[in-house]
C-alpha cells in the first residue's frame, strides 16, 4: 500500500464509523425533539456516511472482501438507530404499562 | 452508612490520588519526546511509562472495586458479609501499590534471574509488577468475589445485574493469572498476554463497567431497573460476542497464522456497532430528560463515557483495524492514541461519574452543581482530546515514513521521529498533557468541596423551617 | 464463540510452538537468516539459509534452549518491552526490535564504531555499553548487562527474526535481503 492510499483509507475508515455515529446521535435526537430540520442533518450524516463507503469500495486498495464487509456494515448502520430507538421506546412502554 | 460503603469511599481516595500519580508519570513520559536527554541514565523512559501504565490499571480497578462496594449493600439491603477482610485488604493493598512505586523508582530493575521476577519488576508491558505483588492483587480480587457472592449468598436474593457481576468475576480472577508466568517463546508469550491484557481490560472490564453504569442510570435518571438490566443483557451479548475473537486483532504480527488476519479484522471491525447502538442508548436518555437532572456533573460524565467510548474505541479503533492498515499503523504513535482515547472513554469517564454520584448521596446535597466541575470537566476532556489528536499525528508520521517507506529499520524510526509532523505532535501531546493535568487539580478541588456548602445552607434553611 | 476460541488457540499454540509451523526451532541461531518476499503468500517471510555460527560456534538444541530462556529473562528483568517493541507490542519509544537482527545498522554503523568483526559481537558491545556508542538524540541507557546476558538477548534477536509473522514489518531490510 502506497504511503498516501494508507493515510487516505484509515482516515476514511474514521470518518466513515463517525458520520454513522453522527447520524445516531442525530436521528435519536430528531425524533425525541420531533425536529425535521435534525432529521434531515441525520440523514445528510448517513448519506456521507454511504458515500465514503462508495469511495472505499471504488478508490482504496483494500481487498475485495473487506471492501464487501465495509459495504454490507454501511447498510447496518441504517438500521441500528431506528432499530434501537423502537426498542429503546418498547422497553419504556412495556414498564410504563 | 454501611462499612462497605466507608470502604468505597476509601478506595475512590485512592483511586484519585493514583489518577495524580499517573498523570504526572505520563507528563514525565511526554517530555522524554521532546528532551530525550532528561534523567538518562538516572530516571528513564522505561520506568515513568511501567509507573503511567500500572498507575492507570490500578486506579481504575480500584474505582471499580470501590463502586461495588458502594452499590452491593445498597442492591441487597444488608452490610457486605467479610467486610472486616476486604477492610484490612485495602490497607494491604495500598501499601503493596506503595512500595511496588518506591521498588520502581529506586531499584528499577534487577539481574536476569527469579529475584527480580518475585521482588523487583516482570517486565512485561501491564505486569510489570513483581509476583508477590500480583499475588496480593489475586488476593484482593478473591476477597472481592467472596464479598459479593456471600453477600448475595446470605442475603437469599439475587437480581439481573448481581449475575452478570458474579459470572463476570469468574474469568477476572482466572485470567489475571496469566501474570506470573515467564515463557521462553515470545510468540506464546504475547498470545497469553493477550489473553490479559485484551480479555480482562477489554473484555471483563467492559462487563463490569455495564453493571456500573447500570447502577448509576437507575440512580442518576430513575431508569427502572428491567430497563437497564434488559440493557446489560444485550450490551454483554454483544460486547462478548465482538469482543471474543475481536482479540485476533492482536494475533496479526506475533508469529500466529494467516487466518487471524481476517477473523480479527472481522470481528473488531463488528466492535462499533454496539458502540454506537450505546450511543444512540444515551442520546434516548438524554432526550427523554430533556438533560435535566440533580446530578449534572456525573450525568455529563455518563454522557461523555458514551461518547468518548464510541469515537476512541470505535472511531479510531477502526481507523487502524483492517490488517492491510495495521500492518503499517501497527507498533506507532497511532496505537497509543487509540490507546489513551479508549481507555478514557471507556474507563476513566465512568469512573468519574460514579464517583459524582456517590459523593451526591454522602454529602446530601440537592443541589449539587458547582463552576469548577465544568472547568475540569472542559480541562481534561480538551487535553485528552488534543493529547490523542497529537499522538495520531505523529503516528500517522511514522505509519508513512517509518513503515510504508522506510521499512522499520533503525534508520527509518530515526527518520520518522525528527519529521516535522512528528515532532510537531509531541509537543502538542506535551501542551495538552499540562491542560489535562490542570483538569485533574480542578477535579480533585471540586471533588473536595463539591455540594458541602450546599448541603449545609439545606441543613440551615430545613433547621430554620 | 468460546468454543471456537478455544479450537484456534489450540492450533495456534502449535503452529507458533518452537519447531511449529511459523516459528523455528532455537538452534535456527546457527543458520543464516533473511528476509524475502513470497509471491505466493503475497508479503515477505523469513528466508533460512546456510550454516552461520553466532559468537563464532554452533549451539546444540538444548544449548541455544537454555540461552533463550536466558535471553528471555534478560529482556523480562530490564523491562526492554517498555521502551521497544517485540512484533510491534509495547512501548514505542525505541524500534521495533522484530527483525532488529537484519537490521543494515548494525554492519553500516556500530561495526565500525565498535571495530568489532560481526554483526553479534557489535551486537553485544552495544547492549554492554550503549552510552558508549550514540548515534542519535534518543540514547538507550546502560542497563547493565553482562557479557553472557547481552549475547543471549543478541540471539534471542536472531531467532525473533526467523518467525513468520505474517509478512510485518513490510519491506524490512531491504538492503540485507537484496544482498
């Protein structure tokens, strides 16, 4: 690996699992606010989040199958903050009651 | 209050006062960066690291310890049963820490036989401590599993959270056995020595921080326990089941086979998305509170346990976690920032906020706010965050010039660590490592006096109703 | 997960075994040893070449057993692990001493620094007296070895350099291997 590919893949690598990160915190927060406008930045976040694994797949020299891993793990990262915040809110309900 | 939670309170002393310690040791350790003729020959690099590194595992398992005394009588409703034992131990155990730091200081190291190995220093990154030592600490976690199994033995009760503890403490007493041998191979050596270092600090540690935490959210916010226990369950499930064969990620470069590559690069590149599902966990909290609480100082402590685990031990973890990466991040700077990020995101923060917590409740104070807690707080948070972002810069400097291009030898280390950039880096850590230190004075201040005038002008103003 | 652990580190334990499959035999310190890249496996791994006696003799397999053991206790007692690193694990203060034995330094400087005539006799003159002999602003302190426990480090280092680890550090020694 060529000293520049190396610093741009591990920097994409972190930015990659931070813009999914963002778009957590951001989702979780939009709809416990019921804000359109966190909403929108939420999804902004996983949309960089898509495209930085795009760049991944398309440009770094990591070997097919991480490439495939890095992919599958983008979808993932769709559905962990809707996923958990309805079983965040089940719980809650489920006691309440 | 219990004697065990006396106790508790003796052990989170400790734990600040060893928090000190290893700040200052680490300071020291930044400054051989930049003036590597400092104390040669007299006091070197080697000894203020082992001090930085042992300090840091010891403070953190005595807050620990310290946090479960504090929450065991309080979840049984009765006194710890042996709390004489683990009384005495504490005062054992203080004194072993003592005078293992007076050994390191002034002898430092022994000749290559067994008298060094049991009286002076193991040398062996973590276990550097000689064996009576770690024979101690084997003690002091053996009365701390016997405390809490026959507490909850005799009180004829058990929850959720007391049994993920108890299954917990099985494989943290077992696995810290592992510092005592002396293997010849190295290959074997490091392969074992994963095995402590990832599985107990990575591994057990994490379990125990979640029963923790599970404590504190029903504390701190009033989250009912079926919530947090429904919690921890997931959370470990998770955490083990990444976190198992995430150990590979060690088994890269040590002479094991090829196949670790991916099982390791797999499942530790899996270890985000519980942190994250962690995260978004917090958030929820946060929101459903509208950040509002009696206890800000250790709520925003939670929050940047939350946080900080996610970026230092997701984030950067990452970065440098898929083997064609490793290969050349592997043995920098670059570890040692994702290093410093997760321990402290992952440890250091919790610990802070239980100790909040507690101090809350002994000093009884509603309100329990104060200005310093945000100086320390936005101190030690800044300097960490600029300590790690200096460490990264100089370690992506030595994955380019010293690994990528220069090929590891002597010659490329030289090169890579009078670049610019590394250098540039290491005075960064030096300048953030100082504002760190200032945090911790404000934090041990706040510590100190946080919530007593309170508690006094309540007392008065109830005394005058 | 546990179960499968525990199958790997079975199989591990005995690939990395001394006399396994990627980590040699102790008595490899008699033999030369490079550093070559295998096309097969796509990274370089250690190349083990012709007879090449350390300290001018040949050890036999419980002799070069017991001067690991030794070299071993050396590198444990004076904490080298917390200044270097051993296959890239911990501390970060000194190189890596993985493949140190390749290491071009020690023929193109302390050679002829210490006008020793090997590779291990400068070896074991540097470990002895390191403040003797500095080639850059980082020194290593004298830890005071002796003369028998500075050659047994020396080739507890020759025989790290014959483990297959996998193809790290890459392209190590570059100028030893094309020679």
């Amino acid at each position: 690996m060529m000293p520049a590919n190396l610093v741009g893949t591990a920097v994409a690598l972190g930015l990659f699992v931070l813009a999914g990160g963002a778009y957590g915190v951001l989702y979780t927060a939009s709809v416990a606010r019921s804000s359109i406008l966190l909403e929108r930045a939420s999804y902004l976040c996983y949309v960089s989040q898509l495209l930085i694994a795009l760049a991944v797949c398309l440009v770094s020299p990591l070997g097919l199958l991480w490439k495939l891993f890095i992919a599958t793990s983008a979808l993932a990262y769709g559905f962990i903050p809707p996923v958990t915040w309805r079983l965040l809110e089940k719980m809650h309900h489920q006691h309440a009651q | 209050m219990y004697r065990s939670q006396r106790l508790a309170l003796r052990y989170f002393a400790a734990a600040i006062t060893l928090f000190g310690v290893m700040t200052a040791a680490g300071l020291l350790s930044a400054l051989y960066y930049v003036d590597s003729s400092l104390l040669y020959n007299v006091f070197d690099f080697q000894m203020a690291k082992i001090l930085h590194i042992n300090t840091l595992v010891i403070w953190l398992l005595m807050g620990f310890i310290g946090a479960v005394y504090w929450f065991l009588p309080r979840e049984l409703g009765r006194e710890v049963v042996g709390i004489w034992l683990a009384e005495v131990l504490f005062w054992i155990f203080c004194a072993a820490v003592a005078v293992v730091a007076v050994v390191f200081i002034f002898v430092q190291y022994g000749s290559s036989d067994q008298f060094s190995m049991w009286f002076i220093n193991q040398g062996r990154k973590y276990v550097e401590a000689p064996r009576w030592a770690a024979v101690g600490i084997v003690a002091v976690v053996l009365t701390f599993v016997y405390n809490v199994t026959a507490t909850a033995w005799r009180a004829r009760r058990m929850t959720g959270i007391l049994w993920v503890l108890i299954l917990d403490l099985v494989p943290l007493s077992v696995l810290y056995l592992d510092a005592f041998p002396q293997i010849t191979n190295m290959s074997h050596d490091l392969y074992w020595w994963w095995w402590l270092v990832h599985m107990w600090v990575e591994g057990t540690w994490e379990v125990l921080i979640g029963c923790l935490m599970a404590w504190s959210l029903m504390e701190l916010m009033g989250t009912s326990r079926r919530i947090v226990e429904a919690w921890l369950y997931i959370e470990v499930m998770m955490v083990l089941g990444t976190g198992i064969l995430g150990l590979g990620h060690h088994y890269f470069w040590i002479g094991t086979p090829q196949y670790w590559l991916g099982i390791g690069g797999f499942f530790s590149a899996l270890e985000p998305l519980p942190l994250l599902g962690m995260v978004v966990h917090a958030v929820y909290d946060a929101g459903t509170h509208h950040m509002k609480t009696t206890n800000r100082p250790a709520f925003y402590w939670v929050l940047a346990e939350a946080f900080g685990n996610f970026i230092g031990a997701g984030v950067w973890g990452f970065m440098m976690t898929l083997p064609q990466i490793n290969l050349y991040s592997h043995g920098t700077q670059w570890t040692v920032s994702h290093g410093h990020f997760a321990f402290w995101g992952a440890y250091g923060c919790g610990v802070i906020a239980i100790i909040y917590l507690v101090l809350q409740q002994t000093r009884k104070a509603q309100n329990f706010d104060s200005r310093a807690w945000k100086w320390s707080f936005a101190l030690l948070n800044l300097g960490l965050v600029g300590m790690v972002g200096g460490l990264l810069v100089a370690g992506i400097t030595q994955a380019i010039y010293e690994r990528a291009q220069g090929g590891s030898t002597l010659q490329a280390f030289v090169v890579a660590s009078e670049n610019q950039w590394f250098q540039s880096g290491m005075y960064a850590r030096v300048i953030f490592g100082l504002l760190f230190a200032i945090g911790y004075l404000v934090l041990v201040y706040d510590l100190l006096v946080i919530g007593k005038r309170a508690a006094v002008a309540q007392r008065t103003q109830e005394a005058s109703a | 997960m546990l179960v499968v652990l525990t199958f790997l580190t079975v199989d591990s334990l005995n690939v990395t075994r001394a006399g396994g499959i990627q980590v040699p035999n102790y008595d490899v310190i008699n033999q030369e040893i490079g550093y070559a890249n295998d096309w097969s496996r796509g990274f370089e791994v250690p190349v083990i070449g012709a007879s090449e006696p350390l300290f001018g003799r040949t050890y036999s397999l419980p002799e070069a057993t017991e001067l690991m053991k030794l070299g071993k206790a050396v590198i444990q007692s004076r904490a080298c692990m917390d200044c270097h690193t051993f296959f890239g694990n911990g501390a970060y203060y000194g190189p890596d001493l993985t493949k140190s034995w390749l290491d071009p330094a020690w023929s193109q400087i302390w050679m002829p620094m210490t006008g020793a005539a090997t590779r291990g006799d400068a070896m074991v003159e540097f470990l002895m007296h390191p403040e003797q002999y500095p080639t850059w602003t980082r020194q290593m302190p004298n830890l005071h070895l002796t003369r028998a426990e500075a050659q047994a480090v020396v080739a507890y280092l020759k025989w790290m350099s014959a483990v297959d680890t996998n193809g790290f550090p890459a392209h190590f020694g570059r100028i030893q291997t094309q020679n």
